[in-house]
C-alpha cells in the first residue's frame, strides 16, 4: 500500500500546512500508572483540528495531479477525520460534505460547520455513515476521503511516526490508538523502515477490536456488531491493505472499555491539564491497566492522538 518513500515525500509536501506537535514528560503524578519505564506524551491533540487526521487529509488533497476538486470534497467521520476534511477544504476554497454517526460528539460537529461543512446526521455507526458518503460521491461527483483506506490518507498519518522518532530517538516501545487502522498503518511502516526493533502496541475497544479480530482470524472479518460508544474508534471493517500492513507490523493489541478510556481522559485533564477525547486517551487507559510485555521497556511513548471536551468531564 506505501512504503517509507511514501511516507518521506508526505513529510516534505505538507510539512509548511501542518503543526510539529511537542512532547511531555509524563510525570509529577499523584497517581501513577504502574510502569516502570519513562513515558513520554506525543501530544497530537494539539495538531490542527485536533488530530493526527489533518496529516492524511492535507496529503490527500495535495498528493492528487490536478488542484482543488471544484466538486468539493466528501467523507464519512466519527469526528476527527471530518474536521480534518472540513479544515483541508476550506483552506482551498471548496465545498466539503460530513457524514457522520449519530454517537458523534456534538462539540465536534460544531467545529465542522464552523469549518463551513455541511455536516450530515446517517446511521448509528461510521459504516452505515460511509454508505451515505459513497452514495453522494456517485450522485454529485464530490471527490470521496476516505478516513483510512487511501495510501495518500496512510502517508500523510505515518509522517507522525517520523516525527517521534525524530523527537523521541530513544524510546523502546509505542502505544496507538486504532479505530479503522490507517494511523498505526501508516505509523508502524514509518518506525519499522528507521527502528525495526522498537516495540509497537495497538490499542482497540473492546466493543470494536476491528484489527485484533482480523489478526486472530487471519484474514479480514467483519465484526458482528460494534459496540463502543466511541465513534472516533468504531469501525466494523477495515481494508485488506491496512490488515496485511497491521498483520505484518505489530507485535500486540490491548483492548480497553470504553469506562477505562472515560477515566484516562479524566486522569489526563487532572493530572496533567489535558483535555482528550476518548480515543486520545486510549494509550493511557492502556498503559494504567498495565501491558504486561513493557516489563523490561525503559522508554514509552504514549499517544494523545484526539483533542476532546470529553476530557473535562
């Protein structure tokens, strides 16, 4: 699907259109996880819209021979990625169409019509969203992103996986969030070209364990029913490319409840004054029930992918 040349020439072609977004010491707790090693925060929650999507979706638009889409733009999102699409169109001055689930958060819809998109309300989970977003792609000729299964949308994602490994050359090990698995596609191919050693740990609802599922099966499955209430982590199917990077890339997969990734965004807000959505706080939900393969690690590095309200609630 990409390789680390892909990855490269995403860096270099939105580099001046996205955000290098700091890292933390995860430290002065009052309580702490129970790891032994360093953890270090990525802090994506701070990239423009607030996520790691605006990578993929700046890099879809640029990577594409022919300018803007006078069509617009079309997509179907849990939050993130519509934000990132809504942003990427109106930074070129076209239209861009949102739909979402009906689980989406509010505060992110929001930002998205502030974005001047035309958000749209379809079906209970991102799937039955992304119908409605195909059936409007034939309908009006609108030039379709996908959220996860596009090589272009994959790059621009592993560029964050450059990004920590130029910020964080240390680390032995890395938690990602995963909700249809372009991010820790993209992420896992960066850091496997430059650190083929290093330790990589996606993290999945319990109610959604998309990629897990297709591991465990050896092939690529469709869940019987996805029940996460987090939208941004809820996908029912991947793609037979994401899978087969995923399959091959990495070592593990820890399943939260939605209820731990609930507290991880309180803990976040408490103890460090980040505010996360669900699935920025996935790692650390992981990270505080324990992973029992980091005994040994000596540095960790904890992705805060999503900005959220959720995390002062």
């Amino acid at each position: 699907m990409i390789e680390i040349g892909d990855i490269e020439a995403a860096a270099a072609r939105i580099g001046d259109r996205v955000r290098r977004t700091p890292v933390m010491a995860l430290d002065q707790l009052k309580d702490p996880p129970q790891v032994e090693a360093a953890v270090t925060l990525k802090l994506e929650c701070l990239q423009v819209t607030g996520s790691f999507k605006a990578r993929g979706a700046m890099n879809r638009l640029l990577g594409v021979a022919g300018g803007p889409p006078a069509g617009g733009i079309v997509t179907a999102s849990g939050g993130n990625h519509g934000l990132a699409v809504s942003r990427t169109a109106f930074a070129v001055g076209v239209p861009a169409t949102v739909f979402v689930p009906s689980g989406v958060s509010p505060a992110k819809v929001e930002k998205m019509r502030r974005w001047d998109a035309d958000v749209r309300v379809v079906g209970d989970v991102w799937d039955e969203s992304n119908k409605a977003a195909l059936a409007f792609e034939k309908e009006t000729g609108a030039v379709y992103f996908h959220p996860f299964a596009d090589p272009l949308v994959v790059a621009g994602q592993g560029t964050l996986g450059l990004e920590i490994l130029d910020q964080l050359p240390d680390i032995d090990a890395i938690l990602i969030a995963i909700g249809g698995g372009g991010l820790i596609a993209g992420m896992s191919t960066a850091i496997r070209a430059r650190r083929p050693d290093m330790r990589i740990i996606g993290i999945e609802p319990v109610g959604s364990p998309t990629l897990k599922a297709c591991v465990d099966a050896g092939e690529v499955v469709t869940l019987p029913a996805v029940t996460t209430r987090v939208p941004t982590m809820a996908c029912a199917r991947t793609d037979p490319r994401i899978y087969e990077i995923v399959r091959d890339k990495v070592d593990e997969f820890v399943l939260v409840s939605d209820e731990a990734m609930q507290d991880a965004a309180r803990w976040l807000w408490f103890e460090q004054g980040i505010a996360a959505d669900l699935s920025g706080a996935a790692s650390l939900a992981a990270l505080r029930q324990g992973i029992p393969s980091l005994a040994g690690a000596r540095h960790v590095c904890a992705l805060v992918c999503g900005a959220g309200p959720e995390g002062t609630g």
